[in-house]
C-alpha cells in the first residue's frame, strides 16, 4: 500500500476525481486529497474527506497545520503526486516551477513520481503554450495521461476530456507497485497501419491491426514506464495507463515520433507504416468514375514516404538513447532481410517476423519472432503478442541497464 497525494484543480472533471480517489483506495493505496482554490468552486472539501478519511489540504498557511511545514513532510512520505484534473493553468505553473500554493509547492518539494491528467478544452489543449509547457513536464518524466476525445462540457466535441478514472488508476498503480522495472523511463511505441489517403473517402492501408504495438504499449505501462503510445487507425482500444497521441498517415507519424523522441529512452516502432503515399496528396473532392466513361484504367502515382525509423537511426547515431527497436515484416529469408534491416536503419534491436506464416503477423493474437542485435539471431516460439512484448521489454530493459552501468560517473 502506498500513500498517493491527489490534487484536485478547477476543472469540470473534478467530480472525476472523486472517483480516482476511490478507485485508488480500492487498489490498496491511501489517498491525501489537495484542492486547489478553484477546485472549491467544482466540488466540495468533505466528498473528499469522507471518501479518503483523512484531512483534505486546502491551504498551504492552514493554522495548525504548520508544525512539520506540510508539504514537505508529505513530499517525502508519498509514493506518487496525481494530478486529475489538471488546469491548462496548473500544467503551465508547474511547468514554470511557479509555487503559489500548497499543490505547486509540493511539486518542486517531492521527488516521488509525478503524473498529470489533463482536462481542457480543445483549443486550449492544442494551444502552442499547453502544448509547450506539456512537451517541459514530459521531458523531466512527469507521466502525461489521457486526455481523452469526446463531448466537452463546454459544448465542443474533441480532445481535452479528461482520462477515465479507471485509466488514471491503472497508470498510477504501475508506478508505485514495487518492482515496477521500467519506473522512472520513458518509451515511446508506435501501433496500428497509417492511411494514405486518396480522397475524402477513399485511402490506402494495410493488414495491420495494431495488437502487437497495444501490447508492448501496456506491458510497458504495467512494468511503470512513462508511455507515449503513437497509434495509427485501429479498432482496438489503447491500454490504459498510456499518453495516446492519434496519427493517421506516415508523415503524422513521422511527425509525432520525431518531435518526441528526444525526450525518450526507448522508442519501440512497432507500427505499420506505409511505404508509399499518393504523390501530390489526397484528391480535395471525391474522384469519380464518370469521368472515366471509357474504361480506362485509373493511375495513381505514389511517392516513397519518409523512413521513420531510418530517420531516428540516422538523428540517434551512435548515441546510447534511446534505445531503438524496428519490426521486420518478411515472407522469405527472415533472418538475413532482417540482419540487414538491424544495420541498414541503424537500431538496436529487429523483431522479424515470418508474416507467411498463417499463424503469426497481421490479424492473429500469436506471433513466431526472431529477436536480432548486433549479438545474432534468437528464435522465440509462437506465442501470444502480449508474451512477445514481455521478451521485447526484457531486452529493452537489458539494454537500459546497460547504458546505466556503463556510464561514467559523475
Ligand atoms: N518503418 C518506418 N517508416 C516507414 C516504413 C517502415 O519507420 N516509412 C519501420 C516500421 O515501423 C518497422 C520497420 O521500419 O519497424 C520495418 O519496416 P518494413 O516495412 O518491414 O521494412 P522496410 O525497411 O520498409 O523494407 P522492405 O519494405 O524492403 O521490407
């Protein structure tokens, strides 16, 4: 059991928050509720007193709550600081260090993980100051869950919800569970096919549904990392417990990656990305047959798309982070295509599979790989993707080890 602190801001997800605290006690964890001025305005103090038993703080200069200055005894006492939900305002103040209050004061003041869940409307969201002050916390390892995408109170309809609760529990849990292997590291997955769109209603695409990078994303997640999940069209829900960026074609991914990947130590691209796209972009309205009247056949020119990975190998170079692992889709001679791959695009570690094989690949819940670095080739048995990701991890975690041990100390 592990004590959480839990601060509340203003936000119309606070009542959420109520919910949180629950799903965290039911968890095993014991919860210390802070709320923020503005959170009074949403919810009130003793819902969460009654819920969590224990005094709720409000007020960094509360008289009788001075003797052991506060925030600094509870900084060093708790396992993890949540944030749910998380003001536009207050991602901006603790991205500052700004320590106006008892919930800021007690960021600077802990050392314990940190996660955030953030609850905004879309356009404030998507704002290059959020976005900004997001990539600071991002990058000093504060974990970054949801928001998720929907009807707003504000009337809107988009990103900006905030995480369900049970998500943010999940993503709690992982953290402080002892022996959480991957705590304290970031690894960013990539997941599902790209489309390549044609027209407004048209694209290309391909086989693949997303389970194997769904399945690293959560096993990492489970194992206490920070995960940012770069997922392509899938039908297949995210883990919970993961910062979803949706992307659709291979230059969003392309995008999504190389903007973050500096802020990682493992990056796992697990997606299946196009390797062609529609030259000159997709038709602005939908082509038609009639204007093809004599049967002809349609063309269309396609265009190499920007190797991501490839690209991460070439800004990476012979740095140790992050870590990078690749997937190699084959149909014949899966060692050496791979091997080649490992050195082509400059990465630590190739997951090759045999995708003619009906029973592993696209579509299925098994996969027969063989993991390869610079050591050789090992074949892994037909299993289930979720027990594949687990091995992936082991190396990755090796691998983190490694950089760990073999740097000079300071
Ligand atoms: N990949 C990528 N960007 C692309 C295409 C692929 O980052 N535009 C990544 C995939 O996510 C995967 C790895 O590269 O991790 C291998 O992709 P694959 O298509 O199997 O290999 P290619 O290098 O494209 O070679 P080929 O098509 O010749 O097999």
């Amino acid at each position: 059991m592990a004590l959480i602190a839990l601060g509340v801001t203003g936000g119309i997800g606070a009542y959420k928050a109520i919910e949180i605290a629950r799903g965290l006690q039911q968890a095993g964890h014991d919860v210390v509720a802070i709320m923020t001025a503005s959170a009074h305005q949403f919810v009130g103090r003793v819902t969460f007193e009654a819920i969590t038993q224990r005094r709720v703080i409000t007020d960094q200069f509360e008289p009788g709550a001075n003797a052991d200055i506060e925030h600094i005894a509870l900084a060093s006492d708790m396992a993890a600081l949540v944030v749910a939900p998380a003001t536009a305002n207050i991602i901006g103040k603790l991205a500052l260090g700004i320590a106006d209050d008892f919930l800021t004061s007690l960021y600077l003041a802990t050392r314990a993980p940190v996660l955030v869940a953030p609850a905004m409307n879309t356009n404030m969201f998507d704002h290059e100051a959020v976005v900004q002050n997001l990539a600071t916390l991002r990058a000093r390892g504060v974990h970054i869950v949801g928001p998720g995408e929907g009807y707003l109170a504000c009337g809107w309809i988009g990103k900006g919800r905030l995480a369900e609760p049970a998500d943010v529990v999940a993503a709690t849990d992982a953290i402080v569970r002892p022996g959480a292997s991957l705590a304290g590291h970031r690894i960013l997955v990539t997941a599902g096919p790209t489309y390549e769109d044609l027209d407004p209603v048209r694209y290309l695409g391909n086989r693949s549904s997303g389970r194997m990078g769904l399945a690293v994303a959560a096993e990492a997640v489970r194992r206490g990392a920070q995960v940012v999940l770069v997922l392509g069209p899938s039908a297949l829900d995210p883990p919970r417990g993961a910062e979803v960026v949706r992307i659709r074609s291979a230059a969003e991914m392309h995008e999504a990656v190389m903007t973050r990947a500096p802020e990682m130590d493992a990056v796992v691209m697990a997606a299946a990305v196009a390797d062609y796209t529609v030259s000159g972009g997709a038709q602005p309205q939908k082509l038609s047959k009639q204007a093809d009247r004599d049967e002809r056949p349609l063309s269309v020119t396609l265009t190499r798309t920007a190797d991501i990975l490839a690209d991460l190998g070439k800004w990476r170079a012979d740095r140790a982070r992050p870590m990078l692992v690749g997937f190699a889709a084959e149909t014949h001679d899966v060692v050496a295509r791979a091997t080649a791959k490992l050195a082509r695009k400059r990465v630590d570690l190739v997951v090759a599979n045999d995708v003619s094989r009906s029973d592993a690949g696209f579509e299925v819940e098994t996969n027969a790989a063989v993991l390869i670095d610079a050591d050789g080739a090992t074949p892994l048995p037909l299993q289930p993707k979720t027990e594949l990701a687990a091995a992936i991890l082991d190396r990755v975690e090796a691998r983190l080890r490694e950089a760990v041990d073999g740097a000079e100390p300071s």
